[in-house]
C-alpha cells in the first residue's frame, strides 16, 4: 500500500476502504458458517 504525504485525507479514505471491504469478507463468511451449522443441525434432528 502506497501513503502519499501530500493528502492525508486519501490515506484515511483508503484506510476506512480496507476496513469496509474486509468488514464486508467477515460478515459474509459469518452468514457461511451460519448456514452450514443450520445445514448440519437440520441432517441431525
């Protein structure tokens, strides 16, 4: 990742970014999971 010293208000906006974009993984392998446990549970009973 590249900082560019002139404009750090594109460093942050890069940086919050990031964090939407892997916030947005997170939730997606979440629901993933969510939906294997229910799988597994549904076989089981």
């Amino acid at each position: 990742m590249s900082f560019s010293r002139r404009n750090p208000k594109a460093n942050i906006l890069l940086i919050e970014l990031q964090f939407v974009y892997y916030g947005n993984k997170m939730t997606i392998l979440e629901k993933k999971l969510e939906l294997l446990h229910a799988a597994n549970k549904f076989r089981c009973a």
